[in-house]
C-alpha cells in the first residue's frame, strides 16, 4: 500500500511539473527568439551610513547630468525600443486592431457641458481627426456667436508634445493668460492674447506652472516660477503688461524646499492667495485682488503639522484644516481677523468621516466627505440647514466639476462607476433637483446592464480590512479561470476611486476581470489610511496589494496563472516592490514611469521634486530613513529569483521620474533574474511622465499594453 500511495503521489507531481513545463514552454513560444540588450557594467561605489552598495548602472543618470552630448544613455534606450518592437513584431496587427477599437469607442466630435462666468458660457470641443481641443466662449447665451479663445489643434502643428494649460480671462473678458509646454517637463512659457484683436503679446513669462493669477486692475499678472535645474516651484511673481519678464519682482520666496507654492484668486475674485504647503504643514498669505502692489500679509503662520485652507465668503473666511483634527474639520473667521485665536468651528471632527473640500457660493457651500471609503456630497445653506446627495452603486467616483460662478444656487458634479461613464450633473442646492446634463457617449454601443460591479475587501498582515473594486462582463465565472487585472497606487494620500474607462471595455469583453485595490497610502478611508502607508509605515501599502491579490486567487476571481498587475510612478514603486516580495503570484505585470531607485534619487537634491517628498519617504541621509527605504527600494532589492513577465514604460523627458531609473532597474533585472520570462522597455524618446498630449495617440500605448497582455493570455483577437 505504501509502495502505491508513493507512486500516485510520484505520477501527481510528474504531472504538475510536466504541467508547468508545459505552461512555461508556451509562454516562451508565443515570443520571438530575440537577445535583449545588456547594458555595461561600469560599478559606481556609494558609502553612507557605513553601508556600501556598488551600483553597476548608475552611469545611466548621465544624459540627465551632462545632456545631449551624452549618446551612450540614447543608444542603450534605442536598442531597448528596437528589442521591444522585435519581440511585441508577432502582435502588430492585433496592436493596429486594438487601437481602432478604442479609438472607435470615442466621440471625436465632441464638446464639454458650457460653464457660465462673468458674463459669458465657456467651453471646450474637439473635431473629428483632430488631436486637441478648442477653447471656446459664448456672450450671455447658448445661441451666440461662438469666439474661439485657442485652437490647440492649430497651436500644436509641427510639435511631438504640445500642452495648453493655465488658462484664465481677465476680469474685463478682454484679455487671455494661457500656458504652453512643449517638451513635457511641465516647465511652461505664460503668453497673453487679446481677445479683440486676436494679437499675442510680446509677453512671454518662462519656466512656470502656467497658473496665471489676474489682478482686478487687468494688467498685473501673479505666477509661479520654477527652478530650471529641481523644477521646484520657489517663488511667486508679479508681472505687469508690456514688461519685460526678467524684471518682474518676486513678491514670496519660499525657503523651505520641502513645500509646494502657488497663487490663485478667490471665487468672490476679491482676495489673491499664496498657498505654500507639503504633506504636513501649510501657510497662506493674501492681497486685495484690487491692490496688487500692495504686500501679501500671512494669515496664520506655519504650525507644525498643521494643513490649512482658506474659503472667502462675503462676510468672513472658512477654514479647512486639521488642526486638532486628524480628518479635518470646518472653521470660520472674520475677514479682517483671520489668525488661528479667532477661528470658530463649524463643523466638527469626525473620526470615521474625512472631510475632504469645501466648495463655496454666495447662499450655499457644498462639502465634500469620505465615509466608509466612498464619497458623500454635503451641502449647506447660510443659515446652516443642510442635506446630503445620495450615491446607490456600491463603488463609484463623485467630483465636483467647474462651478466658476459664485452667485449660482446650482452646483455642477462629475459622477462615474465602473460601469457608468462620466455623468455631468447640475444640482439645485435650493430644490434638491438635480438634473443630468451629459452623459459621455461610447461610440457603437455601450449597455451598462451587461456589466457588474462589486466591491470586496481583502484582509491585510496586521488584520486591517482594504476595500477593492471590481469590475466583470455578466458570465464571469468564479471558478478561478479568468484573467484579472489589478491596479494600484496607494501614495501622497491619492485617492483612487472607481471610475469608467471605455479602455477597459477591450479587457472586460475578453473575459478579463478588473480591480483596483484601494491600499493604504491613498486616502480612501481617512487620514489615517494615508498616514498608515508613508514614511516607516510605507511597507503596509506593499503588502496590502499583496494581500488583494493573494484574496483574489483565494476567492477565485483568477488563479496565480493569470494574476496581472499594474500600477504607475508611485504606483510603480508598489509594482517593484510587489514582484521582489512575491514574484511567483503574478504571470504578468504593467509598471509604468515606475519610481524604484528610492534612495538613489532621494539623496539627489538637484533631481526634480526630491526635496518635496521628504515627508513621503523619508530623508536617507538620515540612517534610520536610510535603513527603512533601502529595505523596499526595488533597484536595491533585486536578487537572484524568477520574476515574472514584465513590460516597463519610461519617458527620456520625464520630469517626475527620471528616465534613468526604470532604465537602470530593468538593467539590473536582466543581469540578476533566473527565469525565461519576457522583460521589456520601451521609452518615449519624445514625451514625459504622463506620455503623448494628442486625444488619441496614448490609445497605441493602450494597445501595445494589452497586447502584453493578451499574448500571455493566449488571446489572439
């Protein structure tokens, strides 16, 4: 008996092994028989903290370091896009097919729900085969004649990149601020158009965040400027009409390059504010919109993890902030007495409700909540009596949209799930009517009814439940055969809620689940949940989408054969820390501008952004950050193990994650991992951190990911 129960034991596990050879000799054939590249080793030795770590890539930073001169970085990232295109040559027509087919589901000629400001209707719209959009405007009603503000369509001839951002009339409606960036670093050039003539100005404000800020007087200008080499916005200026630009006064210098600045004008349009904040703390200054040569005065100097905001009402300022109040409370002041001794509460704190933005108006305010992970809509009227805006799917994303006009009783909000597309929506604050202006159209048919939502919670390491969103065509069958792909992010407290993607349709119509797994890091279920997945807590994000897949294999939404995963720049942090510590539950993952040489860049304060993400990661110069960031820092953890198959995405202009990073880890990968599995690169040699700017052209990295996909599916349509 023994002797039998040995050999059907021995015939089992033949069989599974014999199974899974099987498995990975397909996977290998699907692909062409190709050498990828390999890159030089040239050791770079850093000591800190008594700990010495050889980085054989760090040569790879020096296109960002010695510029253009450098071609070793360009030939190393060209033979990585031509090995790509080598081994993704057999999914070529199913790419060209996948992009028609997404393209497809898009109404070309379209145009926004008009938003009525000062006087005018304005709007934006786009024409079939065109890339980009028009902004346009309408006097006092619907039915006049059209005035096109910008045509991007036009502006954008002869450009790779073009983005057209920060644009804001003057009070007079004569006179058009607009940002341009065409290299997509996000450094914009500020120009002014006449709205009568037509005419650019010869005033051209460069390196900016294209966030113009008007005076009442329709001359003075505020903006941010950037640093050129850390792109680190440290200073608010003043520009006056028909300057020069290199003259305009700085009027606040930030000295703490841990914190953002910007500048914005009041809804009332009465007051301009300074906002300088991190993740911890903030400080606003403020000046009459109509004495802009007057000094900003501070309203409440900085507290130590302290967030605040100011709201200008017409007869006192609300407050949002955290003082004392861990998910924020509502506070009010006099206008002319605006420090923290005279603010009074309005509404409490709460411990299970985060209260996340307060939208004003002259006899209402609408505030938006977060309970139990989903969002909630409070609106309030001058004497305090309020009521809530009810949501009944079980997992959906409500903003709220533009609201420019501050006189309106109507507030306008976004409202989208997994299944329903984006819904514009006017609410009648004073009626409780609200009313569906637009529903997003899915070009050839789209019948929400054949899809399901769910939403589930997996349990975490330390017993925490973490909600996921899922989404199916009806038909899926629990029984652990489909294939799934989970997204995630779970970092600066983001929240990621669910919302419809007429992409995802391609997935879902060929049996694919999708989820997203709502991980500490973001904000879903409160302060707490963002603070519970930073700095030394940062390691409970990881495990937490670990822990989502690991319950959806158990639960049978898929198997570990056909887990896939995704996630972008800090989202594709979380991919390379996933694919380290459980490299065997995934058959395939999306990692996109992916944020994986932590401490590297973190020790580098001339690379873009670092000092602002201190009090996200933690400062490595200091060993005990050193220490906690260098034990999940992707780069620094590879070993010796099979990975699974991965596809990387980067952009060689990239501002917020630099090229060099993904490029050196999948350097590192290709060195360093035991499997056959596929590893490819592919950089946009033209684009930054959020890719192509055209409507459509992104749809073809759409389709070369699903393509990725598919092939490791067995999906050939």
């Amino acid at each position: 008996m023994k002797i039998i129960k040995f050999l059907l034991i021995f015939m089992l596990f033949s069989a599974f092994i014999a199974c899974k050879n099987s498995k990975n000799n397909m996977v290998e054939n699907k692909w062409p028989n190709a050498k990828p590249p390999i890159a030089e080793i040239k050791p770079f030795t850093r000591i800190l903290h008594g700990d010495t770590v050889v980085d054989n890539y760090y040569w790879m930073i020096d296109y960002f370091k010695k510029g253009k001169d450098n071609t070793e970085v360009i030939k190393y990232l060209t033979a990585e896009n031509e090995y790509l295109d080598t081994m993704m040559s057999g999914t070529k027509t199913m790419q060209e097919n996948l992009f028609k087919e997404l393209k497809g589901r898009i109404k070309e000629k379209d145009e926004s729900v008009p938003a009525f400001h000062n006087g005018y209707y304005y709007y934006s719209r786009t024409e079939d085969g065109k890339q980009y959009f028009k902004y346009c405007r309408k006097k006092g009603s619907l039915e006049a004649k059209e005035e096109v503000l910008l045509d991007v369509d036009e502006m954008a001839k002869g450009h790779p990149y073009f983005s057209a951002a920060g644009i804001k009339v003057s009070p007079d409606n004569k006179l058009l601020a607009y940002g341009v960036d065409k290299v997509s670093r996000r450094q914009y050039t500020i120009y002014i158009k006449n709205l009568e003539t037509g005419e650019i100005l010869k005033d051209a404000i460069p390196n900016t965040e294209a966030d113009a800020t008007w005076a009442t007087d329709n001359k003075t200008l505020f903006y941010t400027a950037k640093n050129e080499i850390t792109l680190l916005s440290e200073q608010i200026k003043k520009h006056k009409l028909g300057t020069e630009s290199k003259e305009d006064p700085i009027v606040y210098q930030e000295k703490d390059n841990t914190n953002y600045i910007g500048v914005s004008k009041s809804k009332s349009g009465k007051y301009i504010f300074i906002y300088s904040g991190a993740t911890l703390s903030s400080e606003m200054r403020m000046v009459e919109a109509a004495h802009p040569d007057q000094p900003f005065k501070v309203i409440q100097p900085r507290m130590k993890n302290v967030l605040y905001e100011m709201i200008a009402l017409d007869d006192k300022f609300l407050i949002l902030t955290n003082w004392n109040a861990k998910n924020f409370r509502l506070m009010e002041c006099p206008l002319d007495k605006p420090g923290r001794e005279n603010w009074k509460e309005v509404i409490a704190h709460r411990n299970d409700v985060l209260l996340e933005s307060v939208e004003e108006f002259k006899d209402f305010i609408a505030i938006k909540e977060r309970k139990n992970g989903l969002t909630e809509l409070r609106i309030r009227n001058k004497n305090g009596s309020e009521h809530y805006v009810k949501f009944d799917e079980p997992a959906y994303r409500v903003a709220i949209g533009a609201n420019p006009e501050y006189n309106s009783k109507n507030l306008r909000y976004i409202y989208t799930s997994l299944t329903t597309p984006s819904s514009t929506f006017d609410y009648n604050m004073e009626t409780e009517a609200k009313k569906l202006l637009k529903e997003q159209e899915v070009v050839g048919g789209y019948n929400k009814k054949e899809y399901t939502t769910e939403r589930v919670f997996a349990t975490a390491k330390d017993g925490t439940k973490i909600p996921i969103s899922l989404v199916y065509k009806n038909g899926f069958k629990k029984d652990g055969s489909a294939p799934l792909l989970l997204y995630g992010y779970g970092s600066y407290g983001n929240t990621i809620d669910a919302a419809f993607s007429s992409t995802t349709l391609s997935l879902l119509n060929r049996g694919f689940v999708y989820a997203i797994a709502h991980i500490r890091g973001g904000q879903e279920m409160g302060r707490q949940w963002y603070e519970d997945g930073k700095l030394k807590k940062k390691m409970n994000t990881f495990t937490d989408f670990i822990s989502c897949g690991e319950f959806l294999v158990n639960q049978k939404f898929t198997n570990k054969d056909h887990l896939y995963a995704q996630g972008g720049s800090a989202g594709g942090l979380l991919m390379g820390v996933v694919v380290n510590l459980s490299p065997d539950l995934w058959n395939g993952i999306l990692a996109h501008v992916p944020f994986v040489d932590v401490i590297n860049t973190m020790l580098d304060e001339s690379i873009p952004l670092t000092t602002n993400e201190f009090d996200e990661w933690g400062n490595p110069k200091q060993k005990v950050a050193y220490d906690y960031m260098k034990s999940y820092s992707p780069y620094e953890n590879v070993k010796a193990q099979a990975y699974p198959n991965m596809l990387v995405t980067t952009g060689l202009h990239d501002s917020q994650v630099q090229y060099f990073e993904p490029t050196k880890w999948v350097a590192k990968l290709r060195a360093t991992k035991t499997d056959k599995n596929v590893l490819l690169l592919k950089t946009d040699m033209d684009f930054g951190h959020g890719g192509a700017s055209g409507r459509f052209d992104y749809l073809k990295d759409v389709a070369l990911y699903y393509s990725f996909l598919f092939t490791l599916e067995g999906i050939e349509k």
